[in-house]
C-alpha cells in the first residue's frame, strides 16, 4: 500500500470515539492525524494551513464547525479542502456548509472505507478547465445560475445522493448530467431512466432485471438499468412515479447496494450513484401517502432545486442566442439575429415550458422565419399541450386570428418538410392522425 507520509490531516470533534477511530484508520494507512476536540484551538490550529485535509464536526461547544468553515474560507482562506462530520438528524446543516465551501460531508457512524474513500476524492483536485468546459452547459450569467453551477460542482465531488426538483423543461437531466461530467465517475455509465414511461408490471424488471423463466415471455437473463449502471450514475427521472411496492425494494437497494434480480434467489452487488429528479411536489406527495416517507429522505440528502425559467430572465436572450446559433446552422437558416422587438417579446414572455419551450421556439423560428432579421410577427408560443395559444400578431385587431395563424403555420412547416405528414407532425408536436385533421379543417391544400 502506498504510504502517504507527508499527506497531514487535521480532525476537530467533540467526541474522543471519533478522534480516536479517525486518528486510528488514517494512521493506518500512512497520514500524518493531529486532532483536537476544542473548537476554537481547531480553528487556530486550521488557520496555520499546514494540513493537506481537515475533518470537521458539525456541532460542537464554543463553536459550531459552520462558524469555523466560514472563517476558515471567507476570512482566512486555507488550501486544504475540508470535510463536514454530521449526524443524521444536522444532514441539511451539512448541506448548507457545502455551499459555504466544504468539499463533503460524512454521517455519523461512518465506516473505515467511507472515511478513507471521504479524504482520498478530497486529496484528488480538479483540472479546473475541464470543470469550466463541462459547466458551459448552463446557459446564462445570473446570479442564480452561478449559485447553480457551485452548488454543481460541489455536489458532483460526493458520492451523495441528489434530487433534483424543478418544473417540466427546466433542464434536470441536463444538471444530472453536468454532475455525472464533474464526478469521478465521469468515465463510467450514465444511465438515465424515465420512470413516467416504464409499464407497471415490467417495472421491476427495467429497473432491477430477471433471470430466464422469471415470468412468462421472459426467455433470456437480462440486466435491469442497476446493473447497467454499476460503477456510474443512474438518474431516477419521474421518480414519484414508482409505485409504492417498487419504492419498498428500491430503498433496500439504496441502503445495501444489492439489486434484487427477479427471479433470482441471490442479490447482485452494485456501485452506483443514484440522482433522482421530480417536477411533483414529492412532500405533499409524500403527505398523501403515495411515497415512502423513509425514502424520501434516502434520497433528498442533497436536494437542488431548479428555477423555472420566469424566475431568472435576465438568461432569457443568452439561452435563445446560444440556440438560435445552433439551429440556423442546421436548418441552413436564413435567419441571422433577433430584433430589439423579438428580444423584449421573449423576455416578458412566460414560459410555461421552461428552456425546453424556449429551446423548440427557436428552432421553429429557424425553420419558419424567411427574413434574416426575427420581428414580432415571427414569433409563436406553443403551450405544454402542444397547441398553438399566443399568436405575437395582435388578433384583437381583426387583422389575423389563432386560426389563420394556426393555418399559416401548419403550410410553412409542410412546405419546409416537402409535405411529409410524419415529419411535419413530429416538428409540430402532434400525432399524423391530427395532423391530417387539422390539413382537412382548414382546406390545407397538400399538393406539391
């Protein structure tokens, strides 16, 4: 084993057990332990930044570990990365030191290889480019976003459960992503999962796998989305939307780290880092009784909720451009910019759909727009429902209304996609069978 002389680390706890068990695993393994369990000669001892780690108890007399961190890295700063002792019941006090700058947390009782794992992720720094790279991802310059982005990219250090929260379309496989880039098992799987979509009865198959003649039609082994992931990340998209049996063994998955094949007498053993992500209320869910108190707590140790996109406009016009560059180049576009009145019309728009619905407004621009300059008349919103709800031309006048607007879209789209039904519905978010409705209603000639 490598012995790590010169690596010094640092532990301030209250607890002589803790002191003790820490100084007792290190030493083990070749770090040089000094400890102490006063908070303020901790504190002191830290601010000389001798030590390459410090481990630091949450909640201690004299002071708490958070007044420490905030010294020790807003009016003092020190290089060595530092790691929260928590109890179970203080987790969301440890979540708050992580945006004060600690680099993880441990929760009490913590074994020997999660101690060692906590310090060896925390000695092993970042490129710092590639973090800059990987974050380019999120669109925007808001203080938000950048409050976002660090709450990234200190979570993406731990192997800490994440759930992420927000409304449809405000990026949440998009932020699990961004975590899985920055982590360290950024080279491994990640495998995401639409939980909405999964069918009932094969939902423990997708998600845990079978064995051959588990159940009728089941005619080969086959790996569930666990097993697929192991070693990597599994996002848990629509994770409400598990049922209560489901929920029950995938807490015992998240405990134990065994995946219960079905059909299969012996559990498979799995690594993986689980983020699970909703645009339910999950505590009122939870409230009602369709999800499991015990695992909502599994896994909201590091909650991240996302704004929906009306919350932070000033990223409105840079989300667009980035966009509008991407498909005018794929749509071989003629359009080049937006007009001062197209920008204003985008800012106090809405948005029910979030950067998803920003996102499809300008690649139909792209596509419909025949200036090279977007004016007001060009714009279109589209609700969730995928109907056509806010024409920018104003129909109180008389001049157009929804369903010469409507009309005039649906003959652009067709005449772009050469009068092709199936790919014409597809842009426009509807089934071919209403799409041929809408064709008929209004006397849409399709002859070309």
């Amino acid at each position: 084993m490598l012995v790590k002389k010169a690596i010094k680390i640092l532990v301030i706890d209250d607890e002589e057990s803790i002191r003790d068990g820490c100084d007792q695993v290190l030493s083990r393994v070749g770090y040089q332990v000094e400890s102490t369990g006063d908070a303020i000669g901790g504190l002191e001892m830290a601010l000389r930044d001798i030590y390459d780690v410090v481990l630091l108890d949450i909640r201690m007399p004299g002071m708490s570990g958070l007044d420490i961190l905030r010294k020790l890295k807003h009016e003092n700063t020190i290089s060595a990365p530092v790691i929260i002792i928590t109890g179970y019941g203080t987790i969301q006090m440890a979540v708050e030191a992580m945006r004060h700058g600690a680099h993880n947390f441990l929760t009490k009782p913590f074994s020997a290889t999660e101690l060692k794992k906590a310090v060896e992720d925390a000695l092993d720094r970042y490129d710092m480019r590639n973090v800059e790279e990987t974050l380019s991802v999120l669109i925007g310059k808001s203080d938000y976003l950048k409050e976002l982005k660090e709450t990234i990219q200190r979570v993406a250090q731990t192997d800490s459960t994440v759930l992420i929260t927000g409304e449809s379309g405000t990026g949440k496989e998009l932020v699990a992503h961004t975590i899985q880039g920055l982590s360290k098992r950024s080279n491994k799987p990640f495998v995401p999962v639409d939980c909405s979509s999964l069918v009932e009865s094969l939902m423990e198959s997708e998600l845990f796998g079978h064995v051959k003649g588990a159940f009728s039609g089941a005619t080969e082994s086959r790996e569930g989305r666990f097993q697929t992931a192991d070693k990597g990340t599994l996002l848990l998209d629509e994770i409400s939307n598990i049922s209560l049996n489901i929920q029950a063994k995938l807490l015992r998955v998240i405990q134990e780290q065994e995946v219960p094949r079905v059909g299969s007498s012996l559990p498979d053993k799995v690594d993986v880092r689980l983020i699970a992500a909703t645009n339910k209320d999950i505590r009122a869910e939870v409230e009602s009784g369709k999800f499991r108190e015990d695992l909502f707590y599994r896994i909201s140790v590091v909650p991240i909720d996302i704004k929906p996109l009306r919350e932070h406009k000033s990223d409105i016009l840079p989300i667009a451009q980035h966009y509008l560059n991407i498909y005018k180049k794929r749509h071989n576009s003629k359009v080049q910019r937006l007009s001062e009145e197209a920008k204003k019309s985008l800012i106090s728009y809405n948005w029910p759909g979030n950067v998803r619905e920003l996102k499809n407004t300008m690649e139909r621009l792209c596509v419909l727009c025949e200036n090279d300059v977007v004016n007001l008349s060009d714009i279109l919103y589209y609700e969730q429902n995928g109907g056509v709800k806010v024409p920018v031309v104003d129909s109180l006048s008389g001049k157009m209304t929804l369903v010469d607007v409507e009309k005039e879209h649906i003959e652009k789209v067709l005449r772009h996609f050469n009068f092709q039904i199936s790919k014409t519905a597809e842009f426009l978010g509807i089934d071919r069978k209403t799409l041929r409705m809408k064709i008929r209603n209004y006397s849409i000639k399709t002859e070309h």
